[in-house]
C-alpha cells in the first residue's frame, strides 16, 4: 500500500471511530435501555451489558450491510437504507406495545411493592426486553457509517476489518458512556414513586421513539 492510500485508510478508521461514537448521541441508541432497565429492575451493570451488547449487534449489522452494498453496487443501497429503519421502528412500536399491554392486565388495585418486584423478576420478560432491545439495532445499521465502508473498499480485507473494529469500539464507547450517565441520572431522581405507572410511560415512550424513527427523514 503506497503512503497516500495508507494515510487515506488511517484517516477513515480514525473517522469511523469518532463517527461511530458521534452516532450514538441519536436517543434511540442509549434511552431505550435506561427505560426497559428502569422497568426490568436491571442494576446499572445489567443495564451497560445490555448497552454493549446492542453496540456489537449494531456493528454487526453495519458491517454486513458495508459489505453487501460493496459486493452489489451501490444501486442497493438506496434499497437497504430505506427498508432497515422502518424495521428499527417498528420493533421500538412492537416493544411498546407489548408493555402496554403488560400494563393493561396489571391488577388495577392492590398492586403492592411485592408484586411489581414479581413482576420485573420475571426470567421471560427479562429475556424478552434484553433480545428486545438487540433486535432494535440490530436491524437498524448506521447508516451514517455505511459511505466510508465504500471509501475503504479498495483498501483490501484488513483496512474493512479495521475499520468495523473502529466502529464496535467507537459504538459501545458511545452506547455505554450516553446509558450510564442517562442512568444515573434517572436514579438520583427517585422515580420510584412511578413504579406503578412505569410499564404504561414506558410503552408510550418507546412507541414515541418507533414513531420518529418511521418518519424522521432517512
């Protein structure tokens, strides 16, 4: 690799770092998991793994798409990039729903401390918000990383597996460091006293988010 095209590949992993942590400012990158941890009754650690693991899935995600659309042409591209939000958002409104309708067969009354405890130390919902939560990124790739994969195509395989690396550490960095300070946030303000309401707010709030997902401009 002459010194030029060593400096570009340089530039564009260091670039698909910083992007990759820049992009995870989005909400929908580090609020949903403060809610559904809130609601699980996660620690914060329980909570961070959750966040790293999306992280990886959305790299994941990423990367394959980097590599379909360089294999195909970017003729896909318009095709994938329009498809894979409107799977983003429809599982956050698939998520809310599925709190929502929890709510709605809570006991209206007499629903005590003990029970909400039961209730966020279910092992099926614990599996299903975690997968939950995986799935909504994984099925949205960042987009915004998806053009340097083609500046780094003629690169050769280890410049693209560099530059995925750049993007997993530049993602989890993001997705980490934006859920615990959100998350320590929401503690200190002892929102307990919403404990009761909190499969409802939650429900509306990620069906919020599924719908800017849907019709933010892509």
């Amino acid at each position: 690799m002459d010194p030029a095209a060593h400096s570009l590949t340089l530039s564009l992993i260091g670039g698909g770092f910083v992007a990759a942590a820049l992009h995870t400012a989005l909400p929908t990158h580090w609020l949903p998991f403060v809610l559904v941890g809130r609601a699980q009754g996660w620690t914060g650690r329980q909570t961070l793994w959750a966040a790293a693991a999306a992280a990886f899935a959305h790299t994941l995600s990423t990367a394959t798409v980097g590599l379909v659309i360089i294999a195909a042409g970017l003729a896909i591209d318009h095709w994938i990039t329009g498809l894979l939000p409107y799977l983003a958002g429809g599982a956050l409104l698939g998520m809310g729903g599925w709190y929502l309708w929890r709510y709605s067969r809570r006991p209206a009354r007499g629903v005590g401390a003990q029970a909400v405890a039961a209730e966020r130390t279910t092992g099926h919902g614990h599996a299903a918000a975690f997968w939950g939560l995986i799935v909504m990124l994984a099925v949205s790739p960042g987009e915004v990383l998806l053009p340097l994969y083609l500046g780094a195509a003629n690169a050769g395989v280890p410049a693209l597996l560099a530059l995925t690396v750049a993007f997993w550490a530049g993602a989890t960095l993001g997705m980490v460091v934006l859920t615990g300070f959100a998350w320590a946030g929401s503690t200190a303000l002892k929102l307990e006293r919403l404990a009761r309401y909190e499969g409802l707010i939650l429900g509306l709030a990620l069906i919020g988010l599924g719908l800017v997902v849907l019709f933010h401009p892509h």
